[in-house]
C-alpha cells in the first residue's frame, strides 16, 4: 500500500509539473504572438508609407513634369517653398497610416467577435427528415464516414451550411454543423458558430431556435427537445477544436 500510495503521489507531482510548465509555455506564446501582431501592424504602417511615398513622388515629381501654366497654379509651392514637398508627403502618410490602422482595426474586431458552441444532443431523429431537410440548405461542406467500432456499422454523417439573413437571428445568421448517424437515426451533436459582438441571440435562444427547426420538420419529437443545457464557450473560430459541449 505504501509503494502504491508513493507512485500515486510521484505521478501526481509529475502531472502538477507538466500542467505548470504547459501553463507558462501558453502565457508565453500568447505573449509572443501579441508581439508578432504588433510587429506586423508596424510593418503594414512602413509598407504603406513607402507605397504613399512613391505614389506622391510620382504625381507631384516636380513643377517641369506638369504642363499646366504653373505659374499660376498652386503647384508652384512645391518648388518655391523649403520643405512643402515634405510636407505634403509626411500629410499623405499620415492620412494614409489612419485610414489603413481603421480598416485594420475594424477587420480584426468582426474575425474576434465569432463564438462557436459545441453541443452534443443525442437525440433520436427521422433521419429521412434529416436529409431532406439539409437538401434544401446552402450546405458548404457534407462528410460521410462509416464507424465500424459498433457491432453494426453505422453512417455518420456531418453537414455544414450559412442560414440565410432574417430577422430571427437577432444580427448576422448563424453557421451550423450537425453531426448524425444516418443509420440508427440520432443527432449526435451540432456546432453553431455566431458572430457574438453583432448578434443579440443567447446561447439558449439560438439552440432553441435550431431546434424548433427540427420540431417544425418533423425531425425531431417536441418532447425530445434539449432543455437547459451548459455551455462552455471559445472565441477561437479558426481552431478545430473551438467550441463548449453540453450534456
């Protein structure tokens, strides 16, 4: 018993030290990766000015490039006053780096405002009604895999799809991606990502929704709606895994 209870607390104290030397490389990498961003900000900044640069150089390259009267244009200012040709490029360059750190600003708040819920449902289902129901949807990725771990095979399938603008969805429409078994018709789960920061829709009132969807076409018995459940939420779009679950 003692030998048991010393590699217990061995393996213990090897898995406190793990998730401690995990914990600091993550801080770290999310560090790091902050100080990329930054970096990269500073480098479009640069890009764009030699860009306005050039472009400013090439239309204003001097009084002898035009063939108004410049005499009596104010163009002339830029070889009769020290300096004004700095000047005007500097100006440009800064409406330029403001105009280009907006864009930039606003691109990256719409990418960090998506959410995404994974919620497994295990529900039984039509899965005739299932099919027909997604045939009509604007699908954008559809996979089929046969799990042979059961003692009978069973088709697995996952379809993901955009919903169309309406009003319902309280903001921008959700992506959905359910995952069923085709064969033994049950829903195994669905992911539904929505742009949070946009919409007005609760993680309760969006799972509703989808599934007075399923009720309405008769997919799914409304007494075998999922009640209540609790998520647990990522703000990670692109990663794979980005999502809560719910049992």
């Amino acid at each position: 018993c003692n030998m048991i209870a010393a590699v217990s607390r061995e393996a213990l104290e090897d898995v406190a030290r793990q998730t401690t030397v995990n914990t600091t490389n993550l801080v770290e990498a999310s560090f790091i990766e902050a100080r990329n961003g930054q970096v990269m900000d500073v480098v479009n900044l640069i890009m764009s000015a030699g860009f306005i640069y050039a472009v400013m150089s090439k239309a204003f390259g001097g009084v002898e490039n035009w063939t108004v009267n410049y005499e009596q244009s104010w163009f002339v200012m830029l070889d009769a006053v020290p300096m004004a040709n700095f000047v005007m490029h500097v100006g440009a360059f800064y409406i330029w780096s403001a105009v280009l750190s907006s864009v930039l600003g606003s691109l990256s708040d719409s990418a960090n405002g998506f959410i995404s819920w994974r919620v497994k449902m295990n529900r039984k289902i039509d899965a005739r009604a299932m099919f027909a129901w997604l045939s009509i949807k604007t699908v954008s990725t559809i996979g089929v895999e046969t799990d042979s771990s059961t003692p009978k095979p069973r088709k697995v399938r996952s379809v993901t799809w955009a919903e169309e603008e309406h009003a319902r969805w309280k903001g921008p429409p959700p992506k959905l991606e359910v995952t069923y078994d085709d064969t033994n018709g049950f829903l195994l789960q669905v992911v539904m990502e929505l742009h949070l920061a946009k919409s007005q829709l609760t993680q309760e009132e969006l799972l509703n929704l989808f599934q007075d969807d399923l009720i309405a076409n008769r997919i799914m018995d409304k007494n075998n709606r999922l009640i209540l459940p609790e998520f647990e939420t990522q703000a990670d779009p692109d990663a794979e895994d980005a999502g809560g679950e719910a049992e």
